[in-house]
C-alpha cells in the first residue's frame, strides 16, 4: 500500500493529483469528517435505550423483541468490524467509509418508517452491517494522515467525539422521545451524517493496499459464523440459563468455529485477519486489554441506569444528566489521554486508566439504596477519565503494532474487541447480578418487613427476575406491606449491583496488570510513511 509521504505541518494540504481544494487531506478537516461519523453511530448506540420502552408500547412488543431491537444491531456490528477494515484495506478507506455512513443514515430512515417490529429488528441489524464498515476505517484514515507527532492528538480528539456521542445520546434521546417521538431519534442521524459525507467528499484522501489479495472466503465465513454463534450464546444465556443445552451448545460452538478460524487463517496466503499480528505481545495484550476493559465497564453501567431509574424513581433524561459527570468527563480525558500517551506511553497511560476504571467501580460499592448523588459523581469521575486513558492509549497499542499495510484491520479488531466486551459485560455481569439477586431476595423481603409466605410467594412467581432489573412488583395489600417489598426489592438489586461492581474492579485491575507488558508500536504514528 503506498501513500504519499504527508507533508510536515498540519497547515499545509497536500493537494493530491488534482490540487482543486485546499482542504483535501487537511488532517484537522478530516479529523471532522471521521468523528462525525462515530458521533452518529455512538449516537445510536446511546438513545435507543432511551426509546425502547417507547417502542414497545408503540409496536405491542415482548421482551424479547425489545432485546433483540439492541442485540441485532452490536451482534452484526461486531461480526462485521474486522471485515469492514478488510475492505477499506483493499477498495479505499475513503470509499468504504463514505459508504458506511450513507448506509448507516439511510437504514435509520428505514427504522424510523418501517412501522414493524420485525422491520425495525432487520434494520437494525443493516446498521450494524454499515456501522461496522464505518468505525474501524476512521482509525486507518486518522494514521493515514495525520504525522507522528500529532498522531496522539488526533485519536485523543477522536476518543473525545465518542465521549461527546455517549454523553449527549440519553439527555438528546429522552427529549426527542418526550416531545417527539421515538422514530425521531433515529432520523436525528440524517443531518449528522449530511454534515459527515459533504465534509468527507471535500476533505478525505484515499488510501488502501496497493497490493490487494483476493478475499478469504473460508475465512469470512468461520469468523462471522464463529463470533454469531459465541455472542448468540452470550446474550441467550440470561433467558435460558448458563447451564442449559442451547447455551453451552451456541457457546462451545462458537469457541470451536473460532479455533477453526485461527487455524485455517494461519495457512493460508491471504488470511481475512493475519494471525502474524498476534506474534506481536503488545498488540495482542492491547486487544485483550480492551476486551477485558468494556467487559467490566459496559456491563457494570448498563446496572447503574436501571439503579438510578428504577431505584431512585428518575426518568430517562434525568439518568442522562445524572450520569454526565461519567460520561462528559471522557470529552476531555479522551485527548489528555492522547497527550499523556505521547508523553509517558502507552503503558502507563493504559494502566492508569484502567485503574481509574478499577477504582470508581470498587468505590461504588459503597453505594446504597438511598445514597444521594454525592455519592456517585467522585467515581464517576474516576471512571470516565479512565475510560478516555484507555481508549487513547489502546488504540496507540493496537494500530501503533501492527504492520502500516494492515492499518484497517487493526482498527476493525480494536472495534470488535470493544463491541465483545460490551456484549460479554453485560451478559456475564447481568447473570451474576440476577443469580445474586435470586439468592437473596426472600431473605431481603422479609428483612425489610415483608411476610415470609408472601416472599416466598413471590420469589416462586418470577418477581426476582423482576427484582433484577431493580422493579419491585405490586402486592394487593396495605401500604406497609408495599413499601415492604419495594425495599426489599431495591435492597436485593443493590446487593447484586455491589457484586457486580466488585468483579468488574477486579477484572479491570487485572487488565490494569496486563497493560503494564504492552509497549509503544516501533510504527506508531507511521501514516505518512510508504504504506
């Protein structure tokens, strides 16, 4: 692959063959375009929790269904990462995310106008099929032009905008759903995407591998197979149950398609993802770290909403709010992370955050069922600047690792790695929760003044599943016996929220460990070199 060295300074413009636009390649206007780009599907990612409950009273859908509007979106998104990377690779980064983000706006006008369940489930799943070539291409585009030394910058800026997208989705969702309608929320991605292709069209330059192989068809079909069949499971797992035949036989299934994958990867000449950048420890510890990172933050968060909305009685926007310092404190420590990175390392910069992580959430488990919000803000604060720590310094391990020609491939595996652990989280973690919740909850009704008959009524008639989720059911009795069982409930769910929040710290000290083996990439910041 090769491209043009990149000129010295960030005010020049290469120009290119045509020369007709001072903006074409200007790295700060192309930094523009690519984080529009993963604002919108960050964007995405984040009001749809807010509109589900919406949806379901509007389309008359189960639970299930209502699962599966979120499942089918990072499901297809994180089977489709790695190959998206793989086209921008062969047919132009350019291209291939110009095409993500058309493809991306123009499913969401299909969600919004579909009118169906059903339909709105196989839109979503389109999305995640565009999002999935859009996010790991921003990345390779990034290295592809902007100079090593500001590099760092450039990803921190970018880790800033999916700060940005994370911390404004509830709060933009919630009142466009309360005076809008739920179908608004996904046409708030038409003017963003707009904005990203007329920029794109203006600014992007191309790049791809300039040495093309043919695709890995086998390949292809062991991965995506292999991570539906692993996620599938995951996700299952909740509703049928860890030990059940389906689950073990979705999830071995997986393990084995994957084992396959990397063994037939390993032989062949023109591999879908090389297992040669595995031989990297670096790279290898970096995607492990990342997994292992979103696994305890995402399925701890997903925990913290139902907490401040079915415990503390807030609405969909005042959760959003509630939860900024988390969330807005990633705007600003996402680029610090990329300066600190640029001045320390990865390493320490990576262990830093993932020990921030580690600490908000062992600090959390202090919390109760009637802590005030001064009790949440100072580890949401620790663990939202971690959380842009690591995103900086994990991409520098990543992207910096491997072979400049394989640029979007690396992308496409820190995405996935991140979408996993996302999955993974909030699957392991929920499960831990809800079996906690499930030991617990007659011991905690009748601890809270409930009648042990009555407890022991409900635990038999599902409440606890109820109960995990942080909602306590309605009793025909007296006040007393109500008030009773509502704080039973929420003294259940909160136990289990403590118990989850303390694995999480764990995992993420042990990630923490594992960061300090990584090392800076020797072609760290090398878009500009002959790739």
């Amino acid at each position: 692959m090769s491209i043009a060295a990149a000129p010295s300074g960030l005010d020049q413009s290469p120009g290119g063959a045509a020369g007709s636009s001072r903006l074409r390649g200007h790295p700060w206007w192309v930094l523009a375009s690519v984080a529009l780009g993963l604002v919108m599907v960050g964007l995405d990612g984040t009001v749809v929790s807010v509109a589900n409950p919406v949806i379901a009273r509007d389309l008359h859908t189960s639970v299930s269904q209502l699962q599966w509007i979120t499942n089918a979106y990072l499901l297809v998104l994180a089977v489709g990462l790695i190959f998206g990377g793989k086209l921008g690779d062969r047919f132009g980064r350019r291209k291939v995310f110009l095409i993500g983000v058309v493809g991306f706006a123009l499913s969401s006008l299909a969600v919004g106008l579909v009118g169906t369940t059903g339909g709105v489930i196989a839109f979503r799943a389109v999305q995640g099929a565009f999002g999935a070539l859009l996010m790991p291409n921003t990345l390779a585009i990034l290295r592809a032009t902007f100079p090593p030394e500001k590099l760092n910058m450039a990803v921190g800026i970018w880790g800033g905008a999916s700060g940005i997208s994370v911390a404004a989705g509830p709060i933009i969702g919630g009142l466009l759903v309360q005076n809008v309608s739920w179908q608004s929320v996904f046409y708030l991605n038409l003017p963003v995407a707009a904005i990203a292709l007329a920029i794109g069209l203006l600014v992007l330059v191309e790049s791809r591998d300039e040495r093309p192989s043919r695709f890995d068809l086998p390949g292809m079909g062991l991965l995506g197979v292999g991570l539906f069949a692993l996620v599938f499971g995951l996700i299952k797992a909740q509703t049928w149950g860890w030990s059940d035949a389906k689950t073990i036989l979705f999830m071995a299934g997986g393990v084995a398609l994957l084992t396959a994958f990397a063994l037939v990867e390993s032989r062949t000449r023109a591999p879908l993802l090389p297992m040669r950048l595995f031989t990297n420890r670096s790279l290898s510890i970096g995607t492990l770290v990342v997994l292992i990172g979103f696994l305890s933050l995402f399925g701890v968060l997903f925990f913290l909403t139902l907490y401040l909305e079915n415990v503390h009685g807030y609405t969909a926007v005042q959760a959003g709010v509630r939860m900024l310092p988390l969330t807005a404190t990633m705007i600003v420590s996402a680029p610090l992370g990329g300066v600190l990175t640029e001045k320390i390392g990865p390493r320490l910069t990576m262990f830093t955050g993932l020990a921030l992580i580690g600490g908000g959430l062992l600090w959390m488990t202090g919390v109760g069922v009637d802590s005030a919000f001064g009790a949440l803000w100072p580890p949401f604060l620790m663990i939202g600047a971690g959380l842009g720590c690591m995103i900086t310094s994990s991409s520098e391990v990543i992207i910096g690792n491997a072979p400049v020609e394989d640029a979007g491939i690396a992308g496409g595996l820190q995405s996935t790695a991140t979408q996993l652990g996302g999955v993974m989280g909030t699957a392991i973690l929920g499960s831990v929760l809800t079996t906690h919740v499930a030991s617990v909850y007659v011991a905690d009704l009748v601890g809270a003044g409930a009648p042990a008959a009555l407890a022991s009524r409900l635990s038999s008639a599902g409440a606890a599943q109820l109960a995990g989720q942080g909602i306590a059911p309605t009793v025909p009795h007296a006040s007393a016996v109500q008030a009773a069982v509502t704080a039973g409930t929420h003294a259940a769910f909160v136990s289990g929220l403590h118990t989850s929040l303390a694995i999480g710290a764990i995992v993420s000290f042990v990630a923490a460990g594992l960061a300090l083996l990584a090392r800076k990439g020797a072609n760290a910041g090398a878009g500009h070199a002959a790739i």
